[in-house]
C-alpha cells in the first residue's frame, strides 16, 4: 500500500512539473508567494499549489495578479473598467 500511494504522488508530481514546463514559456508572466506559484499569458491563469494545478480561464487577456489574504486578485485588459477581479 506505502508503495502504491508513494507511485500515485510521483506520478502526480511529474505531470503537475510537466504541465509547468508547458506552460512556461516565452511571453509568460509570474508571480510568486510562499504557497502558490502563477503563470499567465493572454486569457490563461495558472496556479500551481501544493501538486495541483488550477487553470481560470478570463474573458479579457490578464495584465497582472495579485494574492491578498488567500483571495486572488487579476487585472484584465477590459476597456472603461479599473477594477481587478475577485476569486477565492
């Protein structure tokens, strides 16, 4: 059983590293934190935390993301509008 789980979390570590470097990329932004790390480009959001990989997809393409007391926050580039989204 100890070696089923301890395969089970390689596996998941080397497809969240791998999508990482898919993502990675040129024209790619970052931002870090001491729990997650993001990447951005265009309309795509992707967080990395704790080996899970969450995409938010946004309807304007992302200039900038900020994370404030477990909420991020993700300036687009809508037209008239200066107010970052909200998640979390």
């Amino acid at each position: 059983m100890k070696y089923l789980l301890l395969s089970s979390l390689s596996i998941s570590t080397y497809a969240n590293t791998d999508l990482f470097c898919k993502v990675k990329g040129d024209g790619t932004t970052h931002y870090k934190t001491n729990k997650s790390h993001y990447i951005f480009k265009g309309r795509k959001l992707y967080k990395f935390e704790n080996e899970m990989t969450t995409l938010f997809p946004s309807k304007y393409p992302i200039k900038a993301v900020k994370e404030y007391n477990d909420k991020i926050y993700i300036l687009t580039g809508e037209k008239n509008s200066r107010t970052p989204r909200r998640f979390g």
